[in-house]
C-alpha cells in the first residue's frame, strides 16, 4: 500500500487534512519513516497484511495513537493502549503550571499525582522538576502496567501505587511500584512528613456532555478515566482534595485538571475545606481548565 491508497481509505472515515495526518502518524510514529522517504515509496517495503490491518483499526474509528501504540506528550512519546486515556495537548499545560511554580533553589520536592493514567504527569514531572520524588496512584492495574513501561522507557525514578482514592485509607492499599512496601502515608523513606505537591487529571466529563464528545473517545477510551456521576461531578476532587488537606505540607499546592462547567462549585469546596489562593487558568482554548489552591500554614 503506498500513502496515498492509505489516504484514499481512510477518506472514507475521515476529511481530507484529517487522513492525511493520520496516515502520516502512523507511518513517521509507527514505522519511523519520514515524509520523503514514504512520498518515494518506502510503505511498499512495510508488512502489507499488518499495514492492512492497521488501516482496518483506524477505518473502525480506533483512535491512531491506540493503532500505533504511542502518544506524544511534552515533547516525549508514551506508550499508550486503550485502558489509558490519550494523553490531551491541554494535560501538557498543567505539567508546565507545575513546572514553573518553583521557587528559586528549592531542594527535593515530594509530588504525588492521583490518577495517573499512561503515566505522563507523573513522568514529566519527574524528569522536569530536578530535585522531584514522585509517586503515582491509579485504580486499574491495567493502567500502572502502562504507566510502569513508561518510566521504565524513560528513566523516571516513579513509586506507582494501586489506590482508590474514594476508598477512605488510600495509604493502606497494595503498593505495585518498585519503592519499599510501607504502609504509612509516605513511601519517600525520608523525613519528608507530607507531599509539597498533589496534582491529578481526574475523570470530569458528565454524562449529559457525552452527545458532544467524539464517537472515537466514546467508543475507544476508558469511560472510567473520563467520566464522573451526573449527580456528583466532584466527586474525585472532593476525596483529593479532603486527603490533600491532610497531606499537603504547609503552602503545599493541589494542581487540578477541571471540567470548566464546574469551576465555581469546585471554587465553594476547596474555600470551604480552608484552602488558601483558590486560582483558575485557561487552557490554549480559552477555558478555566486548571485549578490551584494552597494549604495554608
Ligand atoms: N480532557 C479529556 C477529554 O476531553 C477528559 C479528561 C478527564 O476526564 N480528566 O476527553
């Protein structure tokens, strides 16, 4: 198959920008072709029946970095299959909102991320941040797997836990990271008492916004990392933001990824939990997308 046959079907499912750029991810991330070298012909030399095959997943509406395996994210790839979300251009953002918060000379910083997915807060921050320590928490097995491959692929020294943080003693849950088995609030083995950062991009699409969203996310990504109850958006930011009252070291900060539809609500709960300097910042689209708030001394 040469790009243009693969162009030419994937026009069936797609504009024509659209399966151009797709075909072209999947031959330059996929394959590591480049552009002149697939305009010369070089897909003729790839596995044809695998080419067709992938073809076939994206004609089915499968999401491209699912297809190919890998998503891109501040500048590194990810591995990424469909029991993690994709990760978002917007999720980048809240990486650099973290990133320069930091204060001049600070030493180690303790940074948990709640919800880790593919893993691509957890590791941004890690390999961004010098002096970070950083623990991840998912509830699906399924997802630390991912998260793990990643920091193993990238160096990123991550202690991953399975923790539900609705459940009411997340510290108690089963440690799946390569950190020492312990069961207090902190596995950072210092005298570090509390984390200087919680960050999470928790499940925040409602139910009633789903006619909105794209058949492609509706179909291929994990509901369980994108939505939360219609009667309860949040839900997830209210038990981490109660746990990250009682963890956060003083001035510590909760960076939050946020459903703009709920930024008022959210501002009434974490004021009424006693957090200080309750900030919104808009995404690259124009909308309140992330929150901030610090634990006041
Ligand atoms: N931003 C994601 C989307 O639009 C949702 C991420 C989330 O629910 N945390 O699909």
């Amino acid at each position: 198959m040469t790009y243009n046959d693969i162009c030419l079907l994937l026009r069936q499912r797609y504009e024509d920008g659209e399966a151009r750029a797709v075909a072209r991810y999947l031959l330059e991330v996929g394959y590591g072709l480049q552009m002149t070298d697939i305009i010369c012909g070089a897909t003729e030399r790839l596995p044809a029946d695998e080419l067709q095959r992938k073809t076939n997943r994206l004609l089915a509406g499968e999401p491209v970095q699912y297809v190919v395996g890998t998503a891109e994210f501040c500048a590194r790839r990810f591995h990424v299959a469909p029991g993690v979300l994709i990760p978002r251009p917007e999720t980048e953002e809240l990486c650099r909102l973290v990133e320069e918060d930091r204060a001049e000379g600070e030493g180690i910083r303790h940074i948990l991320d709640i919800g880790t997915g593919s893993g691509c807060i957890a590791i941004t921050l890690a390999l961004n941040i010098p002096g970070a320590r950083v623990e991840a928490w998912d509830i699906s097995n399924e997802a630390l797997a991912i998260a793990q491959e990643n920091a193993k692929r990238h160096n990123a020294d991550i202690v991953f836990r399975n923790v539900d943080i609705l459940s009411e003693q997340p510290f108690l849950q089963q440690e799946t990271g390569n950190g020492a088995h312990c069961d207090e609030h902190f596995s950072n083995n210092d005298s570090t008492k509390g984390w200087d950062i919680i960050v999470s991009n928790p499940p925040y699409i409602v139910p009633s916004e789903s006619k909105e969203m794209a058949e492609q996310v509706l179909e291929h990504e994990p509901g369980i990392a994108l939505f939360a109850p219609q009667d309860n958006p949040l839900l997830f930011y209210n038990a981490i933001a109660i746990y990250a009252k009682q963890t956060l070291n003083p001035h510590g900060k909760l960076f939050f990824e946020i459903n703009p539809l709920f930024c008022d609500q959210l501002e009434t709960l974490l004021t009424g939990l006693g957090f200080a300097d309750v900030t919104f910042c808009y995404d690259r689209f124009g909308r309140k997308r992330f929150a901030t708030a610090t634990k006041p001394v």
